[in-house]
C-alpha cells in the first residue's frame, strides 16, 4: 500500500470519539479564527469611525457571501470528493479533483471580482443600502474585491487540506492570516488613519500570505496530495459533475443567505421611521451576524471535523461507523448550541458594547441579540444534518434542507411578521425559522440513522 494511503486510513480504524476530538478541535478554531477577519473589522471600525461606518460595513455581507459561495461551491465540493476518494484509495483521482479546484478558483473568483468592481454602485443600492451606509461600503469594497481570489484559494484549498487528514495544518494556516489581520488592522485603520479602507488593506495583506501557505503545502507535496500543472484544468463529464453536485448545497445555502440579509435590509428601510433608524437597524444587524458567526464556530467546526470521517468510512462502506459519527457529532453540536443559548442571553449587552459606543445602537443591538438567540439551541440538527449529506454525496437532500429554512421559512417569516408584530416582528422571524427547520431536520436525521444500520446489516457489518 502507497504511504499516502495509509496517511488517511486511520479514519477508518480509529475510535469515534478520538476522531473527533483529533479533527474537530483544529476545525474549531480554525473556524473560530476565520470568524475573527469580520469580527476584528468590525470591532476597530465600529468603535474607532462610528454606528455609519459599522452599517456600512454590514452592507458589504451579502456581497462577500456571494462571493464566497462559488469558493464553497469548489472547495466543500472538492474535499467531499476528495474524502471519498481517499476512503476508495484512489488518489490519482483525488488530485485530479485537486487540480480542477484550483482551475475553478481562479476563473470564478475572477469574473465574479470584475463584475462587482463594474457594478458596485449599483449592487449596494439593490442590496438595501442607506444614503448614510453606501460611501463606506463602497470603499471597503473597492479594496476588498482585488484581494479575494486570495481568501478563496486559503479556504477553498484549505478544506482539501483537512479532507486529506491534516486538519493542524489546516488551522494553521487560517490562524496565519486572521493574526496578521488582527495585528494588521489597527496599524492601517487608526496608525495610517486610513479609517475603513485601512481595514481593507489589512484583510488582503493577511489573505495573501494565507494562500501563499496553502499553495506552498499543495505545491512541495506536503501533505497526501499534490498539486500538478498537469491536472490544472477543468476536467469534463464525471469528476467536474461530482463537485458541482456535491458543492451546489452549501454555494445555494450561501448565496440564499446572502439573499435573506438583502431582504432583511430592504424590511428595515421599509418599517423604519427613517433613514438613521434603518441605518441603524442595519448596523445591529451586522453585530449580531458577527456574534451569531462567533458563537457558532464550535458547532460548526463540529460539523466541518466530522464531513472527512463520514466521507472516508461512507467511501469505504463502514456504515456504522458513519452512523456513529453523525449522532455523536450532533449530540455535541446540540449540547454546545444550548449553553450558547443562555450566554447569549446573559451576556447581550456586553457582545454590543464590544462593537460600539453609540447607546441607541447598543440598546437595539442588545435586544435583537437575545431574541435572535432564543432559536440558537435548534441549529445544530439543521446544521449536522445537512453538512451529512454533502459528506456522502446526496446533493438533493442537502439542498432542499439548506434551502428550507431559509427560503421556505425565513424569507416569507421576514415579510409576514412586521406587518403582525411591528418592527420588532422583523427580530422574531430568526428564532421562528430555526425551530421550524430544525423540525424538518429531525424527520432526515432519524431516517437516515435507520437506513445506515439497514445497509450495515445487509454488507454484514453487524455481524462482524
């Protein structure tokens, strides 16, 4: 057997738990330290410049979530691919899958980049701006835009690195870039006074030198996998169809939440009184998509430690133990996602006092960050659950459950309830959606639970 093989066979021999505990903790703070791009930006500039300037910053949200959702579409489906791949000992294929990502990368990132730069005016317009927000959002993302090939070739690269059983090295390398941004953003933004650009340049400074890592690990063969000229290229039928399929969940999910903060913004500019109360509205919003995003990183780099187990033994027809995985990997999300609940509701206000000085934007802050956390418990199964099928494969079932709580839900949810319950109905429709899909969850988890001890059962698993 090759040594790259058996790099990666331990996932298949290990016990669960210490699997786990191996590819969730890096995942964790990997997750958790990537967080800390927006959080750090908007804690310096929302404090530094003012509530206008953190509005304006929240504006760029969406914009950078389309974005990333086509470096999701390739690197999610590439290191599921990829999983899989190493689990059928077929690493041939699995830098194939390598090499077309990195060909997807640039020809994507590319033409998404010049089509913002072209249209940025009228995309923050479209998008919900205020008249107070837009000038500092175009500025950031004026800068921002020209470095974002780089972030997409560190994430998007990076999860490959995880999915080949290096998830320290992983970590690392977004630890790399969210320390230099952190240490970075206060010399450009308040040393160099160049105030929200300042934020900017820090951000691509630190995704260049991050990306610079990965292709370094990628390129010197240190890891299972390399990177080939000859497979630098987008490879037709079969292997492209498998990433996109296994992608598309994750990259719609991405993209339909960048639609819902759109109508989020669009339903504070209608049910506010004025343009300084959306501006604001918009602002909170953004503190507590950032404090949402914080405290969501153990569940969710949970759930990114557990897609290279489910998919290696899932490759490898170890159906119990693929079951296994997904039932302990949700009990803890779930568990993580309960205490969470209560923080937030204890420590509201600091979370708010964190991102501003301004009392009208921290008392509003405060009051959505307790109502959005009421729904914070019921994440983790939509969560966990989705994140399972993009594992094994079954981009449907993935799709329909991303889409669920966001369109089918939350969307209609943000609409209805203001004209129901006034401006605040626009806060409850977050913790509603998250009950109701966590619901639908549920119904997925517990059939596929059964199904998986079904094919054990008859691959003779349980009698081994």
């Amino acid at each position: 057997m090759p040594i790259s093989e058996k790099k990666s066979d331990f996932m298949g021999t290990e016990p669960i738990g210490k699997l786990l505990v191996k590819f969730a903790t890096p995942a964790i703070l990997s997750a958790t330290i990537n967080c800390a791009y927006n959080v750090v930006d908007r804690l310096y500039i929302g404090r530094g410049i003012g509530p206008d300037a953190q509005a304006g910053l929240a504006l760029t949200f969406p914009i950078m979530i389309i974005l990333l959702a086509f470096g999701v579409l390739v690197g999610i489906g590439s290191s599921s691919v990829i999983s899989i791949l190493l689990g059928e000992k077929r690493q041939d294929m699995a830098e194939k899958v390598l090499g077309q990502a990195f060909a997807m990368f640039c020809l994507f990132i590319v033409t998404f980049q010049a089509l913002g730069l072209a249209f940025l005016d009228k995309i923050l317009v479209w998008f919900g701006g205020t008249e107070q927000a837009i000038p500092y959002a175009h500025k950031y993302l004026s800068i921002i835009l020209w470095g974002n090939i780089f972030q997409h070739i560190s994430f998007g690269l990076g999860s490959i690195i995880r999915a080949e059983g290096n998830a320290n090295k992983c970590m690392l390398v977004i630890f790399l870039g969210a320390g230099l941004n952190i240490i970075l953003d206060p010399i450009f933004i308040f040393t160099f006074n160049l105030g929200i650009a300042g934020a900017a340049y820090a951000t691509v400074l630190s995704m260049i030198a991050s990306s610079a890592w990965v292709m370094a690990h990628f390129c010197l063969g240190q890891g299972v996998l390399r990177l080939r000229l000859r497979n630098i290229r987008i490879f037709k039928g079969e292997l492209l169809w498998r990433v996109l399929s296994v992608g598309i969940a994750p990259c719609l999910m991405q993209i339909v939440h960048s639609s819902v903060v759109i109508v989020y913004n669009h339903s504070f500019k209608h049910f506010a009184v004025d343009g300084a109360q959306a501006t604001l509205a918009i602002g909170a919003f953004g503190i507590v998509n950032s404090v949402l995003m914080f405290m969501l990183m153990p569940a969710f780099g949970i759930m990114q430690g557990s897609q290279p187990i489910i998919g290696y033994n899932y490759g490898a027809k170890n159906f119990l133990r693929v079951r296994r995985t997904l039932r302990t990997a949700t009990g803890i999300s779930a568990a993580i996602c309960f205490v969470m609940t209560l923080v937030m509701q204890i420590c509201a206000r600091y979370f708010a006092l964190c991102f501003s000085k301004d009392a009208t934007l921290i008392d509003l802050s405060s009051h959505a960050l307790r109502v959005t956390g009421c729904g914070f418990t019921f994440i983790a199964m939509g969560m966990l659950t989705t994140s399972y099928y993009q594992s094994v494969g079954k981009a449907g079932l993935s799709i329909f459950l991303s889409l669920t709580r966001q369109i089918i839900i939350l969307i209609p949810a943000i609409i209805i309830l203001p004209r129901v319950l006034g401006f605040k109905g626009i806060w409850w429709s977050g913790p509603i959606s998250d009950l109701l899909s966590a619901m639908i969850a549920s119904i997925f988890f517990v059939h596929e639970c059964r199904k998986l001890r079904r094919m054990a059962s008859m691959s003779g698993e349980l009698k081994q």
